[in-house]
C-alpha cells in the first residue's frame, strides 16, 4: 500500500516534469496537505474515508491553483525556488495552525467503512481499495498524456515559443497541468492519510519533495511506468534496509550517483529504450 501511494504521487509529479518540463521543489504541499485535510475530515468531522480523500484532492487542487497562479509565469530555476519557497511556507503554516496539532500530526485515524460497506479495518480490503485509486489514478495520467491537451503540453515542452507561436496560450495550459499534477498528488497524499492512520509535518516538508523526484529521476521522467518503478525501488530499500547499520539515505543516495551516470533515462526509460531497439 506504500508503494501505490507513493507512486500515484510520483506518477503526479512526472506529468508535470515529465511531460510539461516544469520541476517543483514544493509539491510535498500537495500531497501532505491532502493528508491533513483527509485526516482532519475523518477523524473529526466523522466523513467517510472516500469522501476524505475526495476533499483532500480537491483541496490539493485549490492549493495547486495558488501556487500555480504564482510560480507558473516563471521558467527554470526561477520556478523552481518560488515553489520551494511556498512549499516551505506552507509548511510552517501546518507547524502553527491548531487543526494539525502542530509536531504530534493528526494520530489516530480510522480507516472506518468504506460508504458504509467495506471495513477497511480489515488490510486485504484497504489494499484493494489503495489499488483501486492508484489505478484510477494512472489512467487519469494515461489519458491526459495520450489527448490533445497532453500533445500540447509536450509541443510546451519541446518548444514553448513555438507553441506561443501558434496561438496557444501557454500560461494556462501549465497551469492546467499544475492544477491537475497538485489533485493527483493530493489523492495519494488522503490515501496515504488513511492507510497509514495519521499525517504529520514530514508529509509538507521538502525533503518529502526531493524523496518524489528521487522516484521520478530513478525510474525514468517522461514514461508512464518510470516513476511506478522508482517509488517502488525507493520504497522497498527503505523497508529491508531500515534495520542495517549502514545510514539507508547514503546507499539510496550512491545508487542515484550510478543511476544518473549510467541509466541516463532511468530504470524504465533504458529497459524501454533496450526493447526498442531490439526490436528494430
């Protein structure tokens, strides 16, 4: 069930570098957000579980159209730091405001019935459920990628001025995209609230933001499975080797160094790129 959360939220953010060629440092917003806007709602509000997560979407969406609305009339770097800059903001936002109770997070959160049928206390029907939004969640992916607003945005990428040339109006498709990148992360953060039971300040820090890049740059940006493979490859060196004495952050970080050097397209993009040419 981790791995499926993290990687509907990787899968979000690689629509967005992958495909739009627009790298956040901020989208920890997103998705811890999500989290404590799912926690909050069924712990407290006593929402059912799905209707939780539906409003921790929505209200990553909102967030994303914030921080879109303010960082997407800039490029590179310059993008990069506003969303950083805004993440961390927000961050301290959920440090000091009462409904996040601060360091402790919001503990305790129950699963409860899903639509008042399905105990999702019971772990084989939470899984189903956990890959029953991942799925949703990449073919959302899959058919945005695959329509004529996903053509768009990779002719941004490939060549913004030229797109700007033809009559598109650039700002507003990336912002489109934006928005849609903040839901999908946000529907993996409310997941991640209820399958886990709690949200915390580590889900809205930024190191929770370069941990999904990680994903995304290992298994390979622009494919649809890359970054599936690489919140998988993260997420299962971080269970097997929690216990080693050996610090997990410094061996994931030489494996990176070696996957950037010699899988230039990541796990998944040089297995695809293998096959291609076998095929030839």
């Amino acid at each position: 069930m981790s791995v499926l959360c993290f990687a509907l939220f990787a899968c979000a953010f690689n629509l967005l570098i992958g495909y739009v060629g627009l790298l956040s440092f901020g989208h920890a917003t997103f998705f811890g957000g999500a989290a404590y806007f799912t926690a909050h709602a069924v712990k407290v509000w006593g929402w059912d579980p799905l209707a939780g997560i539906l409003l921790g979407a929505c209200g990553a969406a909102a967030l994303g159209l914030v921080v879109g609305f303010l960082a997407i009339r800039r490029q590179g770097i310059y993008f990069a730091m506003i969303t950083l800059a805004l993440g961390q903001m927000f961050a301290f936002i959920c440090l000091q405001v009462p409904f996040t109770h601060g360091e402790d997070g919001i503990q305790g959160v129950p699963r409860g019935r899903l639509l008042g049928l399905l105990d999702l206390n019971e772990p084989l029907a939470m899984y189903y459920v956990t890959l029953a939004i991942f799925l949703f969640g990449f073919f959302a992916v899959w058919r945005i990628v695959n329509s004529p607003f996903g053509n768009i945005l990779k002719a941004i990428r490939e060549n913004e001025r030229r797109a700007v040339s033809l009559g598109y109006r650039v700002e507003r498709y990336k912002l489109g995209a934006f928005v849609m990148s903040a839901a999908l992360a946000g529907l993996a953060g409310g997941t991640k609230a209820i399958v886990f039971q709690f949200a915390t300040l580590t889900d809205v820090q930024w190191q929770m933001s370069g941990e999904v890049i990680l994903m995304t740059l290992l298994g390979g940006i622009g494919t649809l499975i890359g970054p599936v493979v690489g919140a998988a490859f993260v997420i299962t060196l971080q269970n097997y080797l929690a216990t080693f004495d050996f610090p997990v952050t410094v061996l994931i970080g030489i494996i990176f160094v070696v996957c950037v050097l010699v899988f230039r397209r990541g796990i998944a993009g040089e297995a695809m790129e293998a096959l291609r040419r076998r095929s030839l």
